[in-house]
C-alpha cells in the first residue's frame, strides 16, 4: 500500500495553504492525501465530559471545511481526514512516520499564532523520520510556475527551478534522491548549491577542488535522472545566506537534517533552521544519516 502525503490541519490560512500544496503534490507523486488535525484531549474515561465537546466540533468543523475545499479544486486526489486527540507534535510525528512526505503550515520567523509556528513545528521537522516541507500562507498554484512574459503569475507557465543545499563533507544521499526526484516531477531544472568555508584570499586550486568534490557527488544522481536539467553552484560563504540568495526566483528548496545522536537531543540543525524561517519558498526537509 503506498505511503500518503500528510498534511497537518490547524485551521490557519497557512495549514489551508499546505493543504493545497500538498494535494497538488500527492497528485503529482499519485498518491493520496490524509489530513490530520491534533488537539489536546482527555482521558479517555472522561469521554462524556462536556468540555470535550469543542474541541471535538472544531476538529470535525476544520476537517470537514478542508475537505470540501480540497474535492472542490482537487477532486481527482483520493481523500481521507483523521482528527487526533493527542498534542499536535506528538501526532504529527507519528503520521508523518508513516507518510511519504509530511506537509505543514509555516510562519515566518516573527510570525505568532496556531500550532504550526514556532516549537511545535521545530520539534516536529526534528522529530519526524520522514520529509516534511513547510508552506507560507501566500504560496497560489501560480508561484509555483516561471512568471509568463508580461512578469504575471501564471499557473500554464514550466515549473520554478528546485534548490538544493548539500555538504560535500558529509553523505546525503537521501537529500539527493529527493532533490532529483522533485525536479524530474515538475519537469524542471534543479540548482545543486555548496556553501564552502575557505578564506577569501584562497587560491584557484582550492576553489577548482570545492567545484570537483561537488561535481563528483551530485554525477550518480545525473546518471539516475538524465532528463533534469542539473546546475552546480558553490559559493564562499555562510550555508543559509547562500542559499536563502540561491532561492529568489525557485519553487522549492531542499536541505538536509542530519539524524546522529547528539547531547542535546533530536534538532533541526542550524542550517535548516535558518532557512525554514527566512526562505520564502516551500521548504523541503529530508532526515539523513
């Protein structure tokens, strides 16, 4: 049985945001679509207690409204809708365990509001073994697209290129194959970008040998994915400039969340984290070794 594309529902304009593109992505991956809303529940032996009767109403209303919104402009995506009492990080985790990728509203870095900004969304991307990306509460079909020659926003246009941040230091192979696999999707060209940390006065050799070990990561995946158009970028400078500079015009970045045991506990690294907040783009977040 093929993994869903999960989305997380708050009812926020950026869940109903993350709900659109992810439908369009389980359209374009042929999958289906589960929505889960999460919400604080009781023991289940105070069941009949009339305090839970609101949060059950408000899960079942935000459902059913996304739902309707979703088989009215997707109608060809298989739907269901779980509505979850368990705190929504907990319950985000568990079904984007089980999700082909998982699918969440995000806020920028100063952004106030539901369940999908700030701790929760951090503890979910760092939590969750599978990718999730993170959509603005602005992102239309047509943003998605190249402007059409008049510079308009214009869903017949091809498809923005895709961005992706690697370290050739370390492997990243699941990052790679999701990358490529996202570009070939939409038919679009994929920018591989490697922020390197040598001093500015450092010689041609070294900067010809940063271009060489990034060529020689990314030629497996262009043997794998002849049909994607593949740019190689490597630019002196800190990894979340770099890249939030190399995403002005794309439709998707995807970076990398290594998953090694540290002292502190499962993080989202400070790359990722950098990008999930200032990147305007859906963000792509893969777990890797």
């Amino acid at each position: 049985m093929p993994r869903p594309v999960v989305v997380g529902l708050d009812g926020s304009r950026e869940s109903l945001a993350a709900a659109d593109w992810a439908a369009r992505e389980a359209l374009r991956r042929g999958l289906p679509l589960r929505l889960v809303h999460a919400y604080e529940g009781l023991p289940s032996d105070a069941s009949d207690l009339p305090e839970l009767e609101a949060p059950r109403y408000w899960a079942r209303r935000i459902l059913r409204g996304a739902m309707d919104r979703l088989d009215e402009r997707y109608p060809q995506v298989r739907l269901s809708a779980d509505q979850v009492a368990r705190p929504a990080a907990q319950a985000l985790v568990t079904a984007g365990a089980n999700a082909e990728l998982l699918v969440l509203g995000s806020r920028a870095f100063s952004g106030l509001g539901g369940f999908m900004a700030g701790s929760v969304a951090s503890a979910t991307v760092a939590h969750v073994t599978r990718p999730v990306v993170l959509v603005r509460a602005d992102q239309t079909p047509a943003d998605e697209r190249v402007p059409d020659g008049e510079g308009r926003p214009s869903a017949r246009e091809p498809y923005r290129e895709v961005v992706v941040g690697v370290d050739t230091g370390h492997p990243c192979e699941e990052v790679l194959e999701f990358a490529f696999e996202s570009a070939a999707l939409r038919n679009a060209p994929l920018r591989v970008v490697h922020a390197w940390h040598l001093p500015d006065d450092a010689d041609a050799a070294a900067r010809e040998a940063a271009g060489e070990a990034l060529a020689a990561l990314v030629r497996p995946w262009r043997e794998k994915f002849p049909a994607v158009p593949v740019r190689e970028l490597t630019e002196n400078g800190r990894p979340a400039q770099v890249l939030l500079r190399a995403t002005a015009e794309a439709g998707l970045l995807v970076v990398g969340r290594r998953t090694r045991p540290s002292r502190l506990g499962a993080h989202t690294g400070p790359v990722a984290h950098a990008v999930m907040h200032h990147v305007h783009c859906p963000v792509a977040v893969v777990p890797h070794g």
